[in-house]
C-alpha cells in the first residue's frame, strides 16, 4: 500500500488546461468512470472554490464533501431518488420525447439519454458535493453571489486536472432529510448539489449562443461590432422560448 501523501508540504498540482480554455471547455459532465478522486484533487478542487469572491469577504461559503462513507452513501441514495422524480416530471412537462427528441441522436434525445443515466446511476458518482450558504443576514435576492461563484471556480478547477461535474438543485426534495443525516444546522441554506467524477466520456468546447444574441452594447438588442465568435465556435439554439426567433430550439 502506497503512503499517504503530506498534503500538508504538498503544492497544488499542474493545470492541464489555461485559464481561457478553461472556462471555455467546462461543461457538465454527467457521466463519471467508476473511479475515486483522489485527496489531492479534492484538495485542490476545493482550496479553488475556497478563494472565490464574496460580499465583504465575509467568506459564508461552507462545502460537504461526500465520497464513500456512510453519510455518503445515504446522501447520495436520497438525492438519487429526488432526482428520478423530478426527472421524469421534467421529462414530460418538457416534451423531452416529443418533436426532435423523437429523433434518435438529435441534440434533445442526446440530452434525454445523458439525464436518464445520470438519475439511474446517482448513488454511484465519485464525490458528491454539496456548498452551503452561512446566512449572517435576512435572506436576500443577492446572496447567492456569496456562494455560486465559489461553486463555479470548484468546476473550473475540476476542468483543470481533467475532471467534470454538473451542479443541481436535485437536493431540494430532501433537504430536510439531508439536514438532519448532516447535522447542518439552522440558518444555512444548502445552495446546490455538485456531482464531481472524471468523464466518461470526452471534455471539451461547450455549445452556446452566438456571442452577439447575448451581449448588447449602447441599448438592449443591440450587439457592438467586436461581439463576433472566434473561429470554430459551436453554436446551441436551447434556451428561453421567444429569445431569438430566428433559431428554433431543437
């Protein structure tokens, strides 16, 4: 058996990717291979999270870090049963199988496999995270800026070493459940769940938007001239109905 390392006199490791990059390639990754995270990724995936920005640098921000304990295993059965249930309403409210997702291997059909597995098999992803938000005030529309940016610099960093996750809000159905396995205590808002594992399948550049559906310039509608897409961008017409009617969602 190896010895465990001295985290410690331990430095981060190497990025595998930069910055831009980074943040360009990060997109959810609900398919996990059967395998740990080692500690010394979880560290670094967390000291990430932990030096993101907040309100006053008050840091509220608190992580529960869930691998294969006992406490793991039942969070992650809980969860695991809250997301079936909203999958299968979401499944239908959306018409996830009408239309083009009728369509083997069109975008919608992809998007209905990739969340069936992902529900199927939530009790057995790698780590299970789940920030939470010390409340030191009322609660407020802004305080989630307190937490998520903390959570999106978690999924960077999971890019960085060659990891993905996806955040939810699959716990919301059993939260109290969750709070009392946990022992969280009242006053902390339990923001999201994250689902951390390395890919099963392929990282890589997200779909969006055009840039110049999505950023204005001097009025609303009205994109600048530098809002242009670098070459080879990948385009996605998913969103809001109505917000661009020129693309039709799939």
């Amino acid at each position: 058996m190896p010895e465990p390392l001295d985290l410690a006199s331990t430095a981060l490791p190497p990025d595998t990717v930069g910055l831009l990059a980074g943040i360009t390639t990060t997109r959810a990754i609900r398919r996990y291979r059967d395998e740990p995270v080692p500690p010394e990724a979880l560290r670094a995936m967390l000291f990430a999270a932990t030096r993101a920005p907040s309100g006053s640098n008050r840091q509220p921000f608190r992580f529960l870090v869930l691998t294969d304990g006992p406490n793991a295993r039942a969070a992650k059965a809980l969860i695991a049963e809250a997301a079936r249930r909203i999958w299968v309403n979401k499944r239908e409210e959306d018409h996830y199988d009408e239309g083009s997702g009728a369509v083997a291997g069109s975008p919608k059909a992809r998007m209905a496999a990739t969340m069936q597995h992902y529900v199927e098999h939530f009790e057995r992803v790698p780590v299970l995270v789940l920030p939470c938000l010390v409340r030191y005030r009322d609660p407020t529309p802004f305080e989630g800026a307190s937490v998520y940016p903390a959570c999106q610099n978690l999924l960077l960093a999971a890019r960085a070493l060659g990891y993905g996750g996806v955040l939810t809000g699959f716990h919301g159905m059993v939260e109290q459940e969750l709070r009392d396995l946990l022992g969280v205590p009242e006053g902390v808002l339990v923001a999201a769940t994250i689902t951390i594992g390395r890919p099963a399948g392929h990282l890589g550049p997200v779909r969006r938007r055009p840039i110049g559906e999505l950023v204005f310039g001097d009025a609303w509608g009205a994109a600048p001239d530098w809002a242009v897409d670098p070459p080879g961008t990948a385009h996605t017409a998913a969103g809001p109905p109505g917000t661009s009617p020129s693309r039709a969602a799939g």
